[in-house]
C-alpha cells in the first residue's frame, strides 16, 4: 500500500491480537513508507485531567482549562505529551499540519496556549503515541487487524471515550455487534 494515510482513523477490528489496541480509534498523524505515527482517541488515562497535568508541570493558567481527561496516546514515549488541536494556534517548526484545519504540536509553546486566553478552538491533550516501522501499519492492515476511515472533529476532540469505537464504525455502516473475531468459512 502506496497510499498516505496522514489525516485518516485507525479503528481495530475485534481480531487485531494486541491488547493494547483493542477497540482503539488512532488519528494517523504522519504516514511514509518508512513509518507512521499516530495518537489513540479513546482511551483517557486513569485519575489524569487536563488541569492536573497542567498543575504538575507547572504552566500557569491564564484561561478557562476544560476539565477534559489527557488520553493515553500509545505504547511509544508515554513520558511525552502530544497535542491534537485546530489550525488556529501555529508554532512554526513545532507544529505538523496533519490536514487543513487538525494539527498536533508536542512543545511545551502548546500547553501555554491551551491554559490561556489564546488557546485553539480545540484541543486533546495525550501522552505517548502509537508507532510502526517501515511497512508494519501497511502489513496489519493487509492481515485486517484495521479499518480506514476519514476523520471526524466529534471523534477527534468530543468526550464518550467508551462511544468512539462504536461511533466510528457506525460512521461507515458496520454494526459492532455483528463483527466477529475470527472470518468465517462458507
């Protein structure tokens, strides 16, 4: 598979054999032949809100900060945050377009803009990200460990973690229930 998937959801299909993924909708982020990288939706870090995070790092709010959960981004440099947030707020040299109005930052520049006056109309806030080696993403999606679709704002930044798996699939017309594990034969 030769296509970019930059901008695009991961959803897991019931069989994906990592339970790390299972039910996991991941945002791709940046897509080459060498790699990919991208940030899980769904999955809010236990006891871990925004203005916690903000606290014990100690940038200083200046705005309304939504008490919103930091979500568990990936198994990959969980000790770093990552920002998913609308084109509104830009940090030349730190900030990666990910399609005409979604960016992620991963800069400290970022987490001020969020707790002030200045912060992007949207924002998630995650720590660590999930990533694959040079043809890894395109092999499990060959084996169906993943279905692509396009991206949705309400699935990006909306809250009802435990609905997005669900939603997401809704979205293309497949009914969760009726997804199985393992292909049946004919």
């Amino acid at each position: 598979m030769d296509t970019d998937l930059t901008g695009k959801l991961l959803i897991a299909l019931p069989g994906i054999g990592d339970p790390r993924f299972a039910r996991s909708v991941i945002l791709i982020c940046a897509h080459s032949p060498e790699f990919a990288m991208g940030i899980v939706l769904n999955k809010p870090m236990p006891g871990l809100s925004l203005p916690e995070l903000l606290t014990q790092l100690d940038v200083p709010v200046t705005g309304d900060v939504p008490d919103t959960f930091v979500l568990d981004g990936g198994p990959v440099a969980q000790d770093r945050g990552f920002v998913l947030h609308t084109d509104d707020v830009f940090n030349e040299g730190a900030t990666l377009e990910i399609d005409d109005d979604l960016c992620m930052t991963a800069t400290r520049d970022i987490l001020h803009a969020m707790a002030s006056q200045d912060a992007p109309r949207r924002s998630v806030m995650a720590l660590g990200y999930s990533g694959w080696g040079a043809g890894q993403l395109e092999e499990e999606l060959a084996e169906n460990a993943w279905i692509v679709s396009d991206a949705d704002p309400d699935l990006v930044f909306g809250p009802g973690h435990e609905r997005k798996w669900r939603h997401a699939l809704a979205r293309m017309g497949i009914d969760s229930g009726r997804l199985q594990v393992d292909p049946g034969n004919c």
